[in-house]
C-alpha cells in the first residue's frame, strides 16, 4: 500500500492533502483526504472516466449543499452531468429507493461507460453503489463521501447494498469504487450528532488493532470533534489512519472470508439495536456501533477474556466524547429485551451454520472472531447493560 502527503495545490489554507491507494490490482484505486478536494473533484475524476459523462446520485440535504456547485464544476470540465436525489436517512436504503435511482439512470440512458458518482454519506454510497453494480450488469463508480463515517468506513472498501425489512444490509454486492475523494471541510456542516457517530468507526479501528491510535483518540478525540480549526489536522490523520487499516485490510480479504469480519466489532449487537429502533433518527449506524463495541467488550471481560479495566476504559472514552453507551430499554415495538435482540443476532448476514460470530476482543486492539459465546453469558451481559 503506498500512502503519500503533499500541500494541496490550490487550496487557500496550510492544510495538506493525503493520497493512498487500495492494492487490489485492476480493480485497486485511490482514495484522497484532505481539505477543498470536493472544489478539485474535476481534476481527481476526470482520469478515472470511460467517456466524459457521469450520473450523480445524492441525497436531499447534500444535494443542497454540494450538488449545484459539484455539477458547475464537471461541467466546466466538458463532462455531462446527470443526477437523482433520493430523501436524506436510513430509510432510503431500500428496495424502492433502488428503483428510484435504477429507473433514472435508464430514463437517462446511462451507458457502460458511465461512471456513477455517489455524493453522500453511507446511505447514498451503499445505494449508488449497488445501482452501479447491477446497471446494464455494471458500471464503475466514484465515491464522493460527505459524512465522518463514509469517510472511514463505508466508501472504502466497495460493500454496497441496501436493507430489507427483515435486517440491514440483507441484499447488496461487493463492488469496488473506481476512486475516493474524502473532503474534510465537508465535515464542518455536519451535525455534531452525525460527526460523533462517525467518531464510533474511527474508534472501531483503534479497539481492533491499534493500540497507539487509541491512545491518541483518548487524548485528542474531544478536540477532534469539537469543530474549530484545529479539528481539520485532527480530522485528517483520523481519517488516513482510519483509510490505511481499512485499505490494508480489504486488500488482504476483499471478500470478507477471514480478517475483513473483524471490521464488524460493535455491529452484531449494533444492527440488533438497530431493526428494534427502526433505522431511524432513534439510533444512529455509528450510535449502535458505539454501544455494540461497549456491549463486545462487556462480553470479553465477562468471558474472562479481557480485562475489565479495558472494557471501562472503552466505555468511559465513548461516552466522554458524547456517544451512547447504554442499549435503549424500549424501541419502535415495546420494551426492548436481551431475547428481542439475540433473536435479531441470529438473522445477521454473518451467521454461520447456525452459529452467530461475534468480534470479541483480549484487550484493546486485540480484537478476534469467536463463535463460542454462551447464550446465558450474552444475556448477562446485555441485561447488564441495560441496567447500568
Ligand atoms: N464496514 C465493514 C467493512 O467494510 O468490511
């Protein structure tokens, strides 16, 4: 993996711009970090394209901030622009969501050569990306991520798909972007609600396999997220330490057969939390990482595995910075019960013969992949939780 920094070009601030690549042969790609990237889009883009057109999918509220000015810039490039926007939230990552965009991507008579643009958070990544993968049997893709948690996570790595009513992310592909362009001035117009719950993938990283990240995100992650003009440098090396994990990782196991699965840590419990809050503003993606990472470690130090003293430490750092840390004691559907949520765990994608793999860890960053968790034992712990 190759990873370089240099000032930006044309940015009228001291900020720098990182590049590192995915190493995934033909399919492999860069993503790009760092300030006033999204007014650059043009120039990253422009070498990636088949034929000088793409088709922008976005979101409602991105839409309005970025869209207009996005298209100016392209087509001044000399490159035909076309888009849809689909409804801000969770909610548009379904089955009519996907039509929506499917039939306007015909209706526009998109071609092979095409190239899709995603210019959103996770919701619109996961959506346009798997309309790219399955339009005239696909077509290539550009991630554009506008939230903290596309940033680190989603837009890397080519995990697309979208939710079905029995559990999140049921249906999709994997397909790979054909480029990443992270802009982290973007990240000033987020809501601090949705800055945090990307700062949950952030941590993730640290708690599998980065003691020194983690230690640096307890002592730097509150100023990080606290706005300002010191949170862009804080920002940036986040993100590329966030980015080379993620890269390295899905290079060594594009198809999630082996250590891509530790990437779930908090997911388990979280996507539970999530189908009984309803994948709505309730809970957040990133809140219910938050608290799937606190309940993960709770469960290591119940089994024994992993120091108590850790599992605190995990907690009282999520929560010093503003996450969740408790599971939600009623959701959409009543009271929400350790058995509501292990019935949920059972129907997640990564059960295997029968058996739910959990992302336990022996301490910070030392995550690993267990599917022997006593029932009794998981109960405990979420009980627990919920009470605390
Ligand atoms: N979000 C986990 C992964 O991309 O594998």
């Amino acid at each position: 993996m190759s990873v370089t920094t240099a000032p930006t070009s044309k940015a009228d601030h001291p900020a720098i711009a990182s590049k590192l690549s995915v190493e995934l042969g033909k399919r492999g790609y860069d993503i790009h970090v760092g300030r006033g990237l999204i007014a650059r889009a043009a120039e990253l883009i422009k070498p990636v394209l088949h034929q000088p057109r793409v088709y922008i999918v976005s979101d409602s509220i991105v839409a309005s901030l970025y869209l207009e000015p996005l298209e100016a810039q392209l087509k001044a490039a000399g490159i035909r622009c076309d888009h849809t926007v689909v409804p801000a939230g969770e909610s548009s990552k379904d089955v009519s969501h996907l039509a929506q965009v499917l039939n306007a991507m015909i209706a526009a008579r998109c071609e092979r050569s095409t190239m899709v643009v995603a210019l959103g958070g996770g919701v619109v990544g996961d959506l346009a990306g798997f309309a790219a993968s399955i339009l005239l049997r696909g077509v290539d893709f550009v991630q554009i991520p506008t939230s903290l948690l596309a940033q680190v996570d989603s837009s890397v790595g080519g995990k697309t798909g979208i939710n079905m009513p029995a559990g999140k992310n049921l249906v999709g592909t994997f397909h790979q972007p054909r480029l990443v362009i992270a802009d982290t001035d973007v990240l000033a117009t987020l809501p601090k609600r949705e800055l945090l719950a990307g700062y949950a993938e952030v941590a993730k990283y640290g708690l599998i396999e980065d003691v020194p990240f983690w230690n640096w995100l307890e002592q730097n992650g509150s100023a990080m997220v606290g706005g300002g003009e010191s949170s862009h440098e804080l920002l940036r090396h986040a993100i590329m330490t966030s980015c080379t994990t993620k890269a390295r990782t899905v290079a060594a196991d594009e198809r999630e057969s082996g250590v891509r699965a530790l990437l779930n840590l908090g997911h388990t419990f979280g996507h539970a939390l999530e189908a009984e809050m309803g994948y709505g503003a309730e809970l957040l993606h990133g809140e219910a990482v938050a608290i799937g990472m606190v309940l993960a470690f709770d469960l290591s130090a119940r089994l024994g595995l992993c120091p108590q003293a850790d599992a605190l430490r995990v907690r009282e750092h999520l929560q010093a910075v503003g996450l969740p840390v408790r599971p939600p004691r009623a959701g959409r559907n009543g009271a929400v019960t350790p058995k509501r949520l292990i019935a949920h765990m059972a129907q997640d994608k990564k059960v295997k013969d029968g058996a739910v793999t959990f992302v336990l860890a022996r301490g910070i960053g030392k995550a690993f992949l267990t599917a022997d968790v006593p029932l009794d034992k998981l109960e405990a712990t979420l009980a627990a939780a919920q009470a605390a």
